[in-house]
C-alpha cells in the first residue's frame, strides 16, 4: 500500500526533524548493572530494577522452578484456565505489602490504568489527573469516557477549586496521581491530597509503580508519610523494584471483585506466565524482608545529589534538566563515552523546554560506580552551561 508506507515516512520525517524519533539500542544486561552497547560495557543508570532483582539467583530460580512445573505461559484469560494457582499467594502479599482487603494482578502496568479507570467511572463521571502523570494513566483516563481534567503537578489548590466547582455535577470522582514522579522523582502530595479526596467523597488512586520496594520501608509512596494517608486505590507494576512483570491494584474486596468481572484488561487478556508470578513472589519476600536492600537506593541518589549539588532526593529517581532534547542527548553521548548509560529523556515524555538526564539509583550500584557518575555529570553540565551562554 503505497499510501500506507507514504503516510509512515512522512510522520517519520517529521519526527526526525524535531529530534523525537525513537530508536530501538540492542541492549543486553550483564551481571548487576551493566549494559552491553555495541560491544562496550557500560554501568546503566537507566534501570528501573531498582533492587537488583531481575537478575537475583533466588528469583531467577523461582521463575524456573515454577516454570518447569506450570509450563511456559498461562494458557488463558484467568477467568477461563489461566488462573494458576501461584495468583493467590501474589494477591495476598500484595494486599499485605500495601494494607489493602485484597488486589488483582494485571498483564501489565499498561494494562492495569487501562482496565482499572474505565471500570470505576463512565460518562457521567469527573476524572482529575495530574498534569506530570504516567501516560498510561492518562490512557486510561480517555478509554473511560468521563470528563477529564488536569490539574497542574501536584497543584493541590488547584484539585480544591476544581473540586468546589465540578464536583456536584458529576456522579462519581476519581483523582489520579503517580505516587513517585517517574520522569521527576517527586513525591504526590498525598496528605493533602488524601484530606481534600475525602471531604469531597472523591476517590484518590495512586499510580506507584515506583514506589513499591524503593520508599515507604518498601511499602511505597503513601507509607512514606506520617500518618499513612488512606489511599483507596493503589496500582502498581511488577516490572520495576519487583523486577518481574505485570501490574496491580491493591483496593477492598469489593472493588478488587467489580474489577474481576469488569476490567476489560483483565477479564479479555491472557493470565502472566507461571515464572513471572513466582519471581514476583520471591522478589516480596525479599522486600519484605530486607530493609537494608530496599532503603539502599534512596541513600545512593542523595549522595549523588549531595555531589552534584542537586535538591535531596526523596526517591531514587534524580532528573538532570538540561533545556533542548539536542543538549539532552549531546549530554547523553558523553555519558555514553565516559563509560555510562544514561537515557536523555525528551518531549513528549516529558514537557518541552525540559529535556533531561534522568538518573535511576539501584541498591547494586557501588559507591564508586555513584561518584564517578558524579564527575562525570559535573563535567558534562558545566559543559552544557557553557555552551548555551
Ligand atoms: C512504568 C510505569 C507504568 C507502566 O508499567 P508497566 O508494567 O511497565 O506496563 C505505569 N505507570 C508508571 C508511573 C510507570 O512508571
């Protein structure tokens, strides 16, 4: 079809032209952190494996094992015969990480927003969504048919008013938020945001995908306040501290019900290998049961900051802004050349103007490995600096 592959190069181009086409970099993971790039090994801050698990003897021995017992893949939607019995000892550990009645394992993070925000609220329903947040929340936001609003990041007068405002002509309310700020490493403002939610009967979920295992004790976002907010709904995914795969919503039983028979995500889409929930498994256990290893990251990102002479991190997710995606990727390949690997993140992932470096710390980093990213990272944006004056 020639009008197919026109329309495709066009977009392409245009892509190209403004510096945001994307490109697949074969990347294998090596022992730890390392990442292999066109034959160089390079020390990845890149990785959402937070805690090193993906690559943990225990958990890759748990997704063996179970592999070798249950095969390969589920089989089936879990509604049909892909409801292994490795689901219910899942769901239960998540529901006890988080302090919910229950929670529902998902294909993916993706697919968990997609399924869960559509099942909650319909077209007579007013969705608000902070502005910074994950796109698939945003996705899931569309797929509902409500009215959606956005609300500037973590502008928690401005979620008040809207709410003063809009909340009487809707039915329902449902206020999403990520938990931790996945291109920021900012916090939600969950306290306030969790007072205001209850006062106008709005429903507060948290998107905390990167949270789990890193803040809280591990607990994640909401338990890195005291008190705890209550946060009805909180979703997250398997595929970061967890190191596995898949996504979830920790909620009471009777929504966790609602959304079996009622997440489209969940009800039409195959259940996760058997592997990937026992790794899941065996990676809580170690959450659960190593604070060491799970306040680990937080420590390493403040002590880059401190060298950099960044704000205190409060999660292990530390932003570099540099301005133009041009500067953001030069900055990249320097860190490339210097031996690291460290994603220049551009619109429109994140807003224009506010291209960057965004750094992940992992409990299986070194100290060294972090303060030689720190030189490195001081050169590069004193570099940066002099260019743009
Ligand atoms: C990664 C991420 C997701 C998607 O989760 P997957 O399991 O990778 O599909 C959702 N929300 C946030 C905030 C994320 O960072």
């Amino acid at each position: 079809m020639e009008s197919l592959d026109r329309m495709a190069r066009e977009k392409l181009e245009a892509l190209e032209a403004g510096r945001l086409r994307r490109q697949l970099v074969t990347t294998a993971r090596g022992e730890g952190l390392i990442a292999e790039r066109g034959g160089r090994r390079l020390v990845s801050f890149s990785c959402n494996d937070y805690l090193g698990l993906s690559t943990d003897p225990r958990i890759v021995a748990a997704a063996v094992e179970a592999t070798l017992r249950f095969g390969a893949g589920a089989g089936a939607s879990r509604l049909v015969t892909g409801n292994h019995p490795l689901y219910q000892d899942l769901e239960a550990r998540l529901a006890r990480l988080k302090g919910t009645e229950d929670a529902i394992v998902f294909g993916s993070g993706y697919l968990a927003n997609s399924g869960i925000v559509p099942a909650l609220t319909g077209p007579r329903d007013l969705v608000l969504v902070d502005a910074l947040a994950h796109a698939c929340i945003f996705s899931g936001a569309r797929l509902s048919g409500a009215t959606v609003e956005i609300f500037p990041h973590n502008d928690t007068d401005a979620v008040e008013a809207l709410l003063a405002a809009r909340r009487r002509e809707a039915r329902h309310c449902l206020i999403l938020t990520d938990g931790v700020f996945s291109m920021d490493g900012d916090l939600a403002s969950l306290d306030a945001l969790a007072e205001i939610a209850e006062r106008h009967d709005a429903w507060l979920m948290t998107d905390d995908a990167h949270g789990v295992g890193v803040i809280g004790g591990g607990r994640g976002s909401a338990c890195a306040f005291d008190p705890a907010p209550r946060v009805p709904l909180q979703m997250g995914t398997l595929s970061k501290a967890i190191g596995a795969y898949g996504g979830y919503l920790c909620a009471s039983a009777p929504v966790v019900d609602l959304l079996r028979s009622r997440a489209r995500s969940f009800v039409y889409s195959t259940g996760l290998p058997p592997g990937t929930v026992a790794a899941a498994i065996a990676a809580l256990e170690v959450i659960e049961t190593e604070p060491e290893l799970v306040a680990r990251p937080v420590i390493l990102a403040r002590r880059f900051a401190t060298a950099v002479g960044l704000p205190t991190p409060v999660s292990p997710i530390v932003p570099v802004i540099l301005g133009s995606a041009d500067t953001a990727l030069a900055a990249a390949a320097e860190l490339e050349r210097a031996g690291f690997l460290v994603v220049a993140i551009r619109p429109p992932t994140v807003p224009h103007g506010t291209a960057r470096l965004r750094i992940t710390f992992a409990a299986t980093h070194t100290e060294d490995d972090v303060d030689r990213l720190a030189d490195a990272v001081r050169q590069v944006v004193t570099r940066c600096d002099a260019r743009s004056s």
